[in-house]
C-alpha cells in the first residue's frame, strides 16, 4: 500500500450478483492504485455472494444485511468508511480530517459524535496572492 497517496473508499451494494460482484472487486483490487478500502453491502443475498466475498477477497470489508432494504442498503457502507483529507490525523498542524457537515446529514449519524471543534473562521491564502478572510458575519 502506498500511503503517500490519498485513501479511496470503494463501497458497492450487491444483491444476488455473485459473478458480476466478483468481476468488479477482481478489477477493482487489479487496478494500479493500491490505497483503497473496499466495503461490500451485501443486500440479504441468497446466491453464495457473501461466501464468495469472504473466500476470494479477504481484504474486503463485508457487511451483510438480514434483509434486502434496496438501495438504501449502500448507506451502511458509508457508515463504516474512513473519511481523511490527509494521511495522518493532525497533519498538516492544525488540520485533521476536514469534511463537510452535509456528510453527517447523508450519513443519518449526529455530528456531535465526531466534531470536535468547528472552524469559526479562516484566513485561505491563493498561489496568487490573493487573501480570503472567512470569519464573523461572513460564515
């Protein structure tokens, strides 16, 4: 794994798609870019998919329904994702895992449980020159 590069999150939601689930991890796992996560929703399947998940591609994370809850069911994958805009928590200084808070909303989880402080302003400097400052009346 190069951890120099960014980590993708491959979130698939399969039901009763055992060769075409294992055609699209086969590639997935095939590609050049090796930082990836890959979570499986398996929707209550009854054709072996999650036997064939775990069997063929141990690395996966597996995360099988009772039932099928139709597409609603690729939120739980979201709920299990890493979300980073860096590669390690606190780098750069003062930094660690920027998101925006809609993903709380889409995730159906209080962002209580994760912020632990909101930016109340900032000072974005452009490669021209250029200043932004955010804070105030201005968020």
């Amino acid at each position: 794994m190069n951890t120099d590069q960014p980590l993708v999150t491959v979130n698939i939601l399969s039901y009763n798609r055992k060769d075409e689930l294992r055609n699209t991890l086969t590639k997935v796992y095939e590609q050049d870019y090796k930082n990836i996560e890959v979570i499986v929703v398996d929707n209550a399947s009854n054709d072996g998919s999650s036997e064939m998940v775990i069997k063929e591609f141990p690395n996966a994370q597996l995360i099988q329904l009772e039932k099928n809850i139709g597409i609603a069911g690729w939120n739980e994958g979201f709920k299990v994702a890493i979300f980073e805009e860096h590669k390690k928590i606190g780098e750069p200084l003062k930094c660690a895992g920027l998101i925006t808070s809609r993903v709380f909303d889409f995730l159906e989880f209080p962002h209580k449980i994760v912020v632990q402080n909101e930016v109340k302003g900032a000072h974005i400097h452009s490669p021209s020159g250029d200043l932004l400052t955010i804070g105030g009346r201005n968020l």
